[in-house]
C-alpha cells in the first residue's frame, strides 16, 4: 500500500504542472472507450451488484457524459479569477492538493468513481480509490479505462484493501483529503480520522428522500415518475424518494394506480434486457430492510403490495398508514420499500419532509409552480426538485445537509472541493 502512494504522490508532481489543456485532453478517449465498452463494463455492474443491465448501461453512458461535461468546461472553472481591489493586482487561483483519497460504495460502482476521479484527477490531484469489497471486477476496470484512455500511471489507482485499513490510509502524511461515499456510520468513522490529521473530507451518505403529490398534480406523470424515483436499481440509492406524502384528497387514486404500475414492473435475471427490477446486492441488504418493513408493520403499517424476501430479492413494496415514528418514515430504507403519508396543506407537507436526519434531496409534484418556489427556502434539503425526481447530474452541484454530509459533487463546486483556493496580491510602488 505504502508503495502505491508513493507512486501516487510522484505522479502528481508532475501532473501537476500540465496545464489544465493538456490534462483535460484524456477526457475525450476516456468518454470513447466506455461508450465502445459500455455492454461490457455493464454487464460486470450487472453480474456483481445485480443492477438491470440496461440501467448499468445508463450509468456507464453517464460516466462518458461527466467526461465530455468537464472536458468542455473544466478550463474555465479552474481558470484563474481577477478580483478588482486598491492594489495593482490581486487574483485567485485554483491549485491541486495533492494525492487525495476516494472510498466508494457498490450501488452505482461506475457512476460515484467517476464523479469522484474525474473533477479530482482534472483539477491537478492524483486519486487512489477504496473502492466496495462486493465490486471486484468494477474497481478493477475503472484503472484500467484510465490507463488506456492516456491518463499517466499513478493518475488513478485501485486500492484493494479491506474497510479496516481505511483509517491508516486517511493518517498516512501523503493522504491530503478524502471523499466518501457511503452510509452515516462510515461518514462519522472517516470524518473522525480525516479530522484527526485536520484533513479535508467530502461526504455524500444517506437520504431519505420526501416525495411530496400535491392536490393540483397531473397524476399520470407524477405516478410514472414515482415508479422510477423510488424503484430505479432496486431502490438501493441514496437520492431515491423513499417517503411518499400525499395530499388525502388524492391518496386513494395515487395509491391505486401507484400500486399497479409498481405490480407491473418485470422482475427478474439481471442480465436480462427486459428486466426492470432485480435482486439487491447481498442477501443481509434484503435481510436488514425486511426488519425494517415488518417492524413498522408491528406498529400499525398496512401492507398493500409486496413485503417478501426471497434471498437477496425483496418483492417491490408498497405500505400506507404510515406513521413518523416507523421504521420506514424515520430510517433509509435501501431497497424498493414505498412508505406512504397523506397530509392535509402544503405546510404539514413541509413539515414532515424536514421531519429526518437526512437532507439531500426533495420532490414536489404540483401545477402551481410559482406557489411552491415561494416555499423552496423551507425545505432543509441540498436539492429541491419541482415536477422532477431527485437525481445527480454532471452540470449541478450534487451533497446534502445535515446526516446526509457535507461537500459538493458535479458542476463547478465539485471540481474545486478539492483544490487550494490561493489568493495572490500585487502592489507596486
């Protein structure tokens, strides 16, 4: 390990000097080679995490469209910026730190990897990546796309040691920052060893993510996009709507036709091009979640659909009468669990939104958009999205508040997490 951090470090000092041009120039071959790969690569995702091929190919797909994003702006974002003040000359410019650490998690093992190296590597660093122990095979293509695609050895490496190992690495002095994402309990672990050191960390980690249906909604389309927003990958992501609150005027025609389509959606093989929902990525992921459902079953949670494991496969499910004190309202649930909470006016909505740890994201669903961006500064969230289902994209600034961590992903704010922000003043005499 010591080794591949010294070649790390070495790497950068020279990497360092090219300018943001010549770095930027891999972008390109980097965005190629998964596109021309993308059914291989997605059928690695697909065969160690579960994940529908075809949403695999979407995350590879995704991967190249991050490239081409920076590739087209990263030039600019790092550009250095002229401040006006009494002196001759005072600007700011945006330098790399060094070799910065990445430990990331099995659920999107492409799409989080390369929203982490890509802005990290570009911006002047040299990354070395702990990548989830289930995704083998993954972690150990994305170097090698790397590599192939002209980046210099040492730009990216795989990292393959066990979770205990990550606090030595966080300590060791070549170390300069890390990223993680992954659950609160690991963002408390890492955030505590990088403090330790006054190391800088970005963390992106849980979500428990509201979808509010106002009374006003085009159900139709709000409905198809709850589907997706919460049963996308099997439910196992962070941004996925896990908390359905639904006007009661509404409810018993969301509840329907909700049902419905979710009973509709094919199960089975990931491999399988038609296959829209497969089984989780471990079977004690189903286990855990399954605690969770018949608890807050226990407690009163009426079941409408689903709510059986199979191994690792837990049937899609739907649980209304929900209240904030069950598992499934108070908890991530990682996995295609619908809990469902009506709510008389847009303020009680609001309440019980910010009623988490967590603050990622929301998605309100309602005709009267210049109503609700009157209420946007109310919801304790790092994104709100109107009509839309919460999701990351290369040109917005992606994180949350509160258990859901701290830092920015994506767009400008991204690449310059990080970077040294240095100020430069000249006067003459």
């Amino acid at each position: 390990m010591q080794s591949q951090l010294e070649f790390s470090a070495n790497t950068q000092l020279s990497w360092k000097q090219l300018s943001i041009k010549n770095r930027i120039s891999f972008l390109p071959q980097l965005a190629k080679l998964l596109l021309e790969d993308r059914q291989e690569y997605a059928t690695c995702i697909a065969t160690e995490m579960h994940k529908p091929i075809s949403q695999a190919i979407a995350e590879v797909e995704k991967c190249a469209l991050l490239c081409n994003y920076y590739y087209e702006n990263a030039e600019s974002f790092l550009a250095s910026k002229t401040i006006k003040t009494e002196v001759a000359e005072s600007f700011v410019t945006y330098e790399s730190l060094g070799v910065i650490l990445g430990v990331m998690p099995w659920n999107f093992p492409f799409w989080q990897v390369f929203r982490f190296a890509v802005p990290t590597i570009i911006a002047g660093n040299t990354v070395v990546v702990k990548h989830a122990s289930n995704v083998p095979k993954s972690a150990e293509l994305i170097q090698e796309i790397f590599e192939q695609a002209g980046f210099p050895k040492g730009c990216y490496q795989n990292l393959p040691i066990p979770s205990n190992e990550v606090a030595a690495v966080i300590a060791n002095p070549i170390i300069k920052a890390v990223s993680l994402t992954g659950s609160e309990h690991a963002g408390i672990a890492v955030a505590t060893e990088a403090g330790k050191y006054l190391k800088k960390c970005v963390l992106e980690l849980g979500g428990n993510n509201a979808f509010i249906v106002l009374e006003d909604a085009n159900l139709e389309r709000t409905i198809a996009t709850a589907v997706n927003a919460r049963m996308q990958n099997a439910g196992q992501s962070c941004i996925a709507a896990k908390r359905f609150l639904i006007h009661e005027n509404i409810a018993t025609d969301f509840i329907s036709r909700f049902t419905k389509a979710v009973q509709e959606l094919k199960t089975g093989d990931a491999l399988d091009p038609k296959t829209q929902i497969g089984s989780l990525a471990r079977v004690d992921l189903a286990e855990e979640l399954d605690v969770q459902v018949q608890k807050s079953i226990q407690m009163g949670a009426k079941l409408i659909s689903g709510g059986k494991r199979t191994g690792a496969f837990y049937e899609p499910t739907i649980l209304t009468e929900v209240t904030t004190k069950m598992p499934v309202f108070k908890e991530e649930t990682f996995g295609p669990v619908a809990a469902i909470v009506t709510f008389k006016n847009v303020d009680e909505a609001i309440k019980l939104s910010n009623q988490s740890d967590f603050g990622l994201g929301v998605s309100i669903f309602t005709q009267d958009i210049d109503f609700i961006k009157t209420k946007i500064l109310d919801f304790n969230e790092g994104a709100v999205f109107i009509n839309e289902m919460v999701k990351s994209d290369p040109r917005l600034p992606f994180g949350g508040v509160k258990k859901s961590g701290y830092g920015r992903e994506l767009s400008e704010d991204g690449i310059k997490e990080f970077v040294n922000v240095k100020t430069v003043v000249i006067n003459t005499f």
